[in-house]
C-alpha cells in the first residue's frame, strides 16, 4: 500500500473544489439565461423559414368570463414594427403610470426614513 505523505495532494484537491463552485455557478447561470432565449429564437426562425412570417401577439385580453387569452398570428417581416408600435402604444401608458407610481412610493420610504433622495 502506498503511503501519503501529510498535505500532499489534499490542498490541491480543496483548491480546485473552491475554484469550481464559482465557475459552475457561472457556467450555470449562462445556460439558464441563454438557453431559453436561444430556445424561442430558434422556434421563430424556424416558424418563418417554413412560412415566410413570423409569429406576432396578436390580441391580449379578457374573454366573456373574465379569463385572459393571448393569440398569436402569422404576420409578414414588414408588419412587424407597425404591430410593436402600437403594442408599445398600447402598454406604453400603463407601464408608465406605474412607474410614476414605484417612483413616487420610493421617494415617500426615502423621506420616512430620513435619507436623502
């Protein structure tokens, strides 16, 4: 049987252990953020290279019970900045309410609490 001698190999071994935990970390994170999104691209770019349109929210909202329902719609590539406009139009002013409204509650917990805004 072979002997080990004392701090030998332990020290290198506990070393590339404490490395690894950032580095998968890291490499984890990088794959549960770009997977998903490389995931719906890919979906995209293979919905227009087999019909020639890309596939576009075409209405958000609420059916006779009071369920929300969102469709999606084949559109052709040159209707799609037409259709984002007025999406952004639609929920430009709703988003923007609300962050008057974040803002607003932020500076009031700013001023409670006696820090500077």
């Amino acid at each position: 049987m072979a002997k080990h001698k004392k701090g030998s190999c332990c020290t290198s071994g506990t070393l590339f252990d404490l490395i690894g935990i950032p580095c998968n970390l890291a490499a984890g994170l990088v794959v549960g953020l770009f997977l998903p999104v490389a995931a719906l691209a890919a979906v995209v770019a293979g919905i227009r290279l087999f019909t020639g349109k890309v596939p576009f929210l075409a209405r958000v909202g609420q059916d006779e019970s009071g369920e929300r329902e969102l469709s999606l719609r084949l559109v052709p590539p040159e209707q799609v900045r037409g259709l984002w406009a007025e999406h952004t139009r639609t929920f430009g002013e709703p988003l923007e309410k609300l962050g008057v409204q974040i803002r607003a509650m932020a500076g009031q917990a700013r001023s409670e609490s006696g820090q500077p805004s």
